[in-house]
C-alpha cells in the first residue's frame, strides 16, 4: 500500500516537512515546484506511515487501499512524476547554515491584502518574535480569492483558511477590515506607520480579448461570473442572462472549467455548498443545458490542471464530449510528449482527452463540450450576443522550440446566448507603486518593488502573490513565493536599509478609525464568521455567506 496525493492538493507543501523518507516531491527548494500542478507521492519510496495524512491541510491524501474508482488514476499520476524527475535528481537547494536568530523586535510591516499570499507572508513574519503585522483588506471578510474564487463545490480546497485562522491571536497581529490602500490609505501614509509594506492585492481584473462584439449584453469576463456566485459583495447584485441553451466559454484554464462545471451542475447539489443564495436561485431557472469551452491550443498545451479535468468525469448526469479531430495531437505536441521533454502531466492531459473523445456518452441531460485548437475572431450579435465566430489553428514551432498558434482560414460559427471570456486575470494599479501595464504586476526583483525606469529597488516596498509574479500557480504556490519575499524584507531589515517608521502602531489604528469608521477588526471577522455558520441552520450547508456591506457589519457589532 501506499499514499497518493489527489484533486484537493493545493501545494502548501506542509506534508514534505513531516515526510520520514523524503518522499514527497517537487519539495519548495526543487525547480518544479513553483510550476507544478500538484505534488506527487513516489509509490516506491513510500513506507505507508500516514504522517502526511495528518499534516494535509485540505485532506487531500489518501491511502491508495480507499481510492474511489474515479480518483484511480492518482495512481498513475503520482507514479508519473518520478518517471521525469526520479529521487535524488530534483536540483533541491543546499539547506542554509543555521544561524543565530537576528532580533527582530522592533520590525512593523504592513501587508495589504489578506488572501493565501498575504496570508503566508504574515505568518511567516510572525515566526518572529515581536515582529508587528498589519493586515489590511479592502473587503469586510478576509482570504480573497479562497473565499470570492475558489469553486463552492470545492470545500476542501477552502479548507486552508483553517490554517491562517490561528495568526489572529498571536501577539503582534492586527487586521483591519473595510480598509483601501490607495482610498483610505495612501501607500506614502503605509510607509510613514511601518518599516516595510508588503503587497499581496493579487490579479482581480480581467484580460480582454480585443475582437468585435466584445462588450456586447450577454458577454461577460468569467471573473465576475465566479465573483456572483461565490457572494463577493462587489458583484452581488449583477445580473447573468442564462435564457439560452447553450453558453461559450473561451479560454480553457481552471477558472473556465469551474464555471462551466457550475452552469451544469445539479443545483440541489450545489445548494449543499456554500454558493450564494441569489446565484442558487438564478441557477434553478436555468436554461443552459450545454458549455462550449474554447481553447486556442490543443490538448496538451491546455491550462487547466490534471486533478480538474479529471475531475469533470464525475459529474453526474453531464456528457463529457471532445471531438476526435480535437483531441488528436498536432506532430509538434507528440514529438515533445514522446521525446520525454514534456511534463509527465502534459502526456497525462493528453491522454485524458483522447480517452474522453472515446468515451461512450451517458446521454445525460447536460454537457460539457471542449473545442481545441480555436480562437474567437468576432462575437456575434446585434442587441445582445448570439454566438462567437471562432477560427482554427494551427501550431507551429517557433526557433526556441516553443510552439504557437497561427489562425488558418477555417472559421466557424458557435451559437449560443451567453459568453464567459476567462483568458486570464491581470492585477491593477495602486496610487504611488510602481506598475508594470504590459503585465499587469508590479516590478520586482525577488519581491523587492523597483522602479521601472531606473531598475532601482525602492525602498521598504515588496510584493507577494500574483502581483509579484503573475496569475499563476495554485494557492499553495504562494507560501514559497511569500517566503522569499519575507526572507528578502528580513535581509533588507538586518542590514539597516530600512527606514524606521516616523508613526507608532496608536497614530495608525487612530488614523484608520478617522478614515474608517467601518472597520472590522479580527474579533468582528470572527463573529461574521460563526454568523454565516449559524444561518445555515439546518440545510446541511456550511454557511450562508452575508453578500452585502450592511449586513456584514451588522454581524461583525454582533446585531445578527
């Protein structure tokens, strides 16, 4: 018997730490881990000990004795790793010297934005005796995108908030809810209170796709879709058009396939999660019965994961349907997989296609159709959208070996009512940071923030998450990413490049009440908190989250 690591995996890496036999990889000191999907377990290395069972945050390891037949093939996956990277070849880091611990008692820093980035930089701060955190958060409810993107149907990936909730009563911790950098702080004001700023404010607005048709009714970034359903207070009160039978997503990363599988799913399910009321409702009346996702490479370069894709085989009463022609890999793409350069997930995605375009259908009520190898051109319409005009591709293979898509003179016309656009996210400016536009991040060098024009660090200013580094990776990508920003604050603090703050911790707290009268501390967070918990009442769902600002900060004064 051995352990596998399956869907839930959400790479905090927590289990390689307490692994007996250094069996668990790529470890946060190996190359492919800021990349990777997932972690794998080497079935050979294995010696069925279950401390790892214990660590996972997300209870997304399992004995291979209880996989349920449908997660089999994290069998394979796990093992497949190793076939690329065996033990002992993972390039992992020489550990450091042990040194003696630098007094870091006097060191305040504030951390703007309080998701899994913010979050892992704060604590791997307060490691440090005496230092003061400041977390601020625009939203009256922490955790970002763990609360407002991660899919409902998938709880045990929210599961890693259990982690962070023990930082709000340690010594040196204050969180303030309701709270704009930018709006009710300025980022020189951020300075003048602290040694260092951190930035972790993510990716939240949307990636256009430049064709015609684009802002017509009916069209939609995916990121507002996920904001709706998931309660975010910003996005409560839109309105989504699910009169047609058929919806067009385009782009096929992990965000695509969460909304897709959300347009289709049992709504009686989905009303056992923690999916808002008002998305429930729009839900049930529903017409939707089919998803178009359109990606503009094949199979193997697609962006979603492994564990999501697998997953969407699973859903009851919903026809995965991938066309031969789609799913048949280009000469470029099989060359890469059978040359063994490729990632063993690329083969595995790969296969996984082929496998669905043979499947034997259910003839369920619903679904699920992935178009490969296409790009919108124009989205169609007068008053409102009626379909996307879409033209095939063809890979070609660049002088660096990488590969890409060139439009033929093939075009075809999709139809469809509704068009979700989820080609990517990009983050946004804040009043007085340095911006990259073309990237949409701010510039960095190992989070350290510089200015673009000179390359200069700027001082006491450092970024985390995916305002450091681009939407990529998985919410367990970001603790290594927020450790190295951390360890480089520190370095810059041991050395004196800091500038001491000309503000103590009471001047702050006083000038958030004046520009804040609304905020939320840790303790009002709390009792929103156990009251969603307690709204659920007996309808079997974990909590029935509070959408709008009147009502959140009635519970947080604990008037609910």
């Amino acid at each position: 018997m051995t352990y596998v690591i399956t869907q839930a995996c959400c790479n905090d890496a927590s289990c390689v730490a307490v692994c007996p036999v250094d069996c668990i990889h790529p470890t946060p000191d190996e190359a492919p881990f800021m990349t990777t999907e997932m972690l794998y377990i080497d079935p050979a290395s294995c010696i069925d000990c279950a401390a790892c069972v214990f660590e996972c945050p997300v209870d997304a390891i399992v004995s291979s004795d209880d996989l349920e037949d449908d997660a089999r093939p994290y069998l394979d996956i796990n093992a497949s790793f190793y076939t690329k990277y065996p033990i002992g070849s993972g390039g992992a880091a020489q550990p450091n010297s042990p040194k003696k611990e630098f007094d870091f008692s006097s060191l305040r820093v504030a951390i703007v934005g309080s998701g899994p980035a913010g979050s892992y930089a704060a604590g791997e701060l307060l490691r440090r005796r005496g230092v003061e955190v400041n977390m601020f958060d625009r939203l009256l409810t922490p955790y970002g995108l763990i609360r407002s993107g991660v899919a409902p149907d998938h709880p045990g990936t929210k599961a890693i908030t259990d982690v962070f909730r023990s930082m709000g009563t340690m010594q040196g911790y204050q969180l303030h809810l309701g709270v704009e950098a930018g709006k009710h702080l300025s980022h020189d004001e951020l300075l003048r209170h602290h040694h260092a700023v951190i930035y972790a404010v993510g990716a939240l607005s949307d990636r256009h796709l430049g064709v015609p048709g684009e802002d017509l009714p009916g069209s939609y970034a995916a990121t507002e879709f996920v904001a709706w359903y998931n309660g975010h207070p910003d996005y409560a009160n839109r309105q989504f058009d699910l009169s047609s039978e058929r919806a067009v997503v385009i782009g096929n990363g992990n965000v695509a396939l969460d909304v897709a599988r959300i347009l289709v799913s049992d709504v009686d399910q989905l009303d056992l999660t923690d999916v808002a009321d008002h998305a429930i409702a729009a839900l049930r009346n529903s017409n939707i019965r089919e998803v178009v996702i359109v990606g503009r490479r094949g199979p193997a370069q697609a962006a979603y994961t492994t564990p999501e894709f697998l997953a969407l085989r699973s859903l009851p009463d919903v026809d995965i349907v991938i066309d031969s022609a789609h799913a048949d890999l280009d000469p470029h793409s099989q060359r890469w997989i059978d040359s063994g350069e490729a990632e063993p997930s690329v083969r595995i995605k790969a296969e996984l296609a082929h496998e669905m375009s043979s499947a034997r259908l259910k003839d369920a009520k619903r679904r699920i159709v992935f178009r490969y190898l296409e790009s919108p051109v124009e989205i169609l319409g007068e008053e409102r959208v009626a379909g996307v005009r879409v033209v095939r591709n063809v890979l070609t293979e660049d002088s660096d070996g990488s590969l890409r898509p060139e439009a033929s003179d093939q075009f075809e016309t999709i139809e469809g009512g509704l068009v979700l656009r989820s080609i990517g996210y990009r983050g946004t400016a804040i009043a007085g940071v340095p911006f990259d536009e073309a990237r949409g991040t701010f510039p960095n060098t190992g989070g350290r923030v510089i200015d673009p024009e000179t390359g200069d660090v700027v001082t006491g200013v450092y970024a985390t998450g995916w305002i450091k580094r681009g939407p990529s990776g998985v919410i367990g990508t970001n603790k290594k990413c927020a450790a190295d920003t951390v360890e480089a604050l520190l370095a810059d603090f041991e050395k004196a490049q800091l500038v001491t703050p000309v503000q103590d911790q009471a001047a702050l707290v006083s000038l958030v009440r004046e520009r804040q009268p609304n905020v939320v501390d840790f303790d009002g967070w709390t009792r929103i908190d156990k009251a969603e918990k307690a709204a659920a009442g007996t309808r079997q769902r974990s909590r029935v989250k509070f959408v709008d600002v009147d009502s959140m900060l009635a519970a947080a004064r604990g008037n609910r």
